[in-house]
C-alpha cells in the first residue's frame, strides 16, 4: 500500500491507523477521526493517514548551522542500501519509523501536532527514511529531519535552500497533481541523478507497495527541490 505526505486534520491528534480497520479501531480513542484520503501515488491506494498541524510548528535546527563532512555520494550509497525494505501489513515495522518514533525530533513533531510518539510507528514513513539517512550517515543538520513532508519541504525554504534543479543528492518533493505549491507535497524521496530527458532517477521510500525503491519519475510531478550542504 502506498502512502506518502502526512496530511492535516481539524483535530490536533495524530493517527496512526494504516487502514487496517482493527488497528483504527483500537486506537480511536485517543487519535480521533481522520480527513478523507489523500490522493496516492497514482496507480496505488490512497494514504489513509493523517496529521495535524498546529500554527506554531517546532523546526529542525538552520541548515548550514552546522557542517557536516560527508558527501551526496555518501548518502545515496547508504540510502540504495536500503533498497527493499519493505513494512508490514499494517503499514509499520521499518527501522526508520522505529528510529523516528524514539528520536527527539519525534517529540518535537509530537509537541507541534498532538499525538504521541508511537502513532509515527505506523505512520506514513517517506519523510522519515530520508530523515533516517541524514541521520546515519552524519548529514542530519543539512538533510533536516521531520515526518511530514510539507514542513520538511519549507524547512529547506526558510533557509535558502530550495531550488528547481536536479542535482545527485538533492531531496526532491513531489505533488502528483503537478502542482508547484509546496503546501501540495506528497512524496519525498532522493534525487540520484537527472536523466535529461524530462525524468529523474530518484530512491524513495515508502513508494511502490510500501518499499524502499529506485524509481524514474517525470519532472512534472516535482514540486522542487532541498539542497543538503554536502561536502565536495
């Protein structure tokens, strides 16, 4: 099941459902109701998750506030090593959803949205693998970390790192309406190269039937795209 962008709601909880009528079932409670879907990748099912915002949102820490020694090729490496990691049936189990739910940044996210850290466990996980590489690989002040892809998107606006040109390395935010709006994001993912003929080479998680993959996407669908500052 594909899913992608973390989507607001009009209540500040968070859910953690994955569509899985039990698993919603269990948990609504204390998650509350979610939007209607948003729209998925196409060819796929819609993203049943959600979560909320609030007007005042923590963010990560300034990119380029601290420099990092490590390069584009470096994360791409690391980020194809994941290729095929797949989550479970209800939409969990990666280690990236596992290692932002115990993160920090997951706190933060919680403060900002409402919620509780274990809902990031099933949650839309696209956002949170990149995160997981810049983390790994000791690029995190400039790959930015969050689970919802909009703020992650805005992040590397707010500072002066956002820009329309596929470069290896670049994270790249995708609407599939083709829309340039970065409040449409619904998909992140790696560039790895640009291909010159109007698509790029991308790896992307939680794309696909919930997979890491390596993926050719049209440059129409790209919103733009955040430059980590990685060293030559």
């Amino acid at each position: 099941m594909a899913k992608h962008r973390l989507a607001r709601a009009p209540k500040h909880y968070l859910r953690a459902a994955l569509g899985a009528t039990v698993l919603a079932t269990a948990l609504s409670t204390t998650l509350g109701t979610a939007l209607p879907a948003q729209a998925a990748e196409p060819g796929h099912q819609a993203d049943t998750h959600v979560e909320t915002r609030t007007v005042s949102e923590a963010k990560p820490a300034t990119a380029g506030a601290t420099q990092v020694n490590v390069t584009a090729a470096q994360v791409l490496a690391l980020a194809k090593e994941q290729v095929g990691t797949s989550e479970n049936a209800y939409g969990g189990g990666t280690k990236f959803q596992q290692w932002y739910a115990s993160s920090r940044r997951a706190l933060e996210t919680v403060a900002r949205d409402g919620g509780n850290p274990s809902a990031y466990l099933n949650a839309p996980w696209c956002s949170m693998f990149v995160s997981w590489v810049g983390e790994q690989t000791g690029a995190r002040p400039q790959v930015g970390w969050d689970a919802y892809t909009v703020t992650h998107a805005k992040w590397f606006a707010a500072n002066d790192r956002w820009g329309t040109e596929a470069k290896p390395g670049a994270v790249v935010f995708f609407a599939w309406s083709g829309s340039k709006s970065l409040d449409a994001i619904q998909h992140v993912g790696f560039v790895v190269k640009d291909n010159g003929d109007g698509t790029i080479s991308t790896v992307e998680g939680n794309t696909g039937n919930g997979r890491v993959e390596e993926r050719v996407r049209p440059t129409s669908q790209v919103v733009g795209y955040g430059y980590p500052d990685y060293a030559a």
